[in-house]
C-alpha cells in the first residue's frame, strides 16, 4: 500500500484520480500548491501527483519546495497541452514523469508503478 498525495485546484479530478488508485492506496488531497508543501511534510508520502496551474501556489514552486524539503521526494506532474516549456523546467527541478491532460487510467498507473516499482 502507498500513500499518495494528489494535488490539484479541481476536486473532480482528485477524485477521479483517487478512484483510479483503487482502495489498496492511502490517498492525501491538496487543493493548491502552498497546501500540498504542508501535507508532503505532515504525512511524508511515497508519490506526489500534482497539477502545474493552481493557485495560490503554482505546482512548480510546490515541486521545488517540497524537492529542497525532501531530495528524494517522488513527484509526477499533471500538465494541460501546450505547457511543455513548463514541463521541461519541472524536470530540471527533480519530476521523476509526467502526465498529460486529459489522461487515460492505464497512463497514470504505468507511471506510479515505474516510480514505485
């Protein structure tokens, strides 16, 4: 069992994301960046899933707060089309993958399992 933090400014989609994990996971919800910092140090969790425009605090910041608090931190980014400028910079700031919006179920259990093994 993981536990997975999933950041983004849209319930619907935490929620979906969250039904896609199945019951097997422990799950965490952020609504913004600036919250998803908070829970990464509350609750330590192996993978982070987290949308780039959010706000209050952009998912980019939070992946370059959450990286300096914790180096090894897993974190994969949830990205719109057209955002690969910001996607190649959320690479360079330690995002172990990516994600593209609208995304399939087989997509993002493909990419936490290569993360987590």
């Amino acid at each position: 069992m993981a536990k997975i933090l999933i950041v983004d400014d849209a319930e619907f989609l935490r929620v979906r994301i969250s039904k896609m994990l199945g019951g097997g996971n422990e799950i965490i919800e952020a609504d913004n960046g600036a919250r998803a910092v908070e829970r990464y140090k509350d609750a330590h969790p192996d993978l982070v899933l987290m949308d780039i425009t959010m706000p209050e605090m952009d998912g980019l910041t939070a992946l370059k707060e959450i990286r300096a608090f914790d180096p090894k931190a897993r974190v994969i980014m949830l990205t719109a089309l057209g955002q690969e400028s910001v996607v190649l910079e959320a690479v360079k700031s330690g995002a172990r993958d990516f994600i593209v919006k609208p995304f399939e179920r087989e997509r993002v259990l493909n990419a936490i399992n290569k993360i987590l093994g």
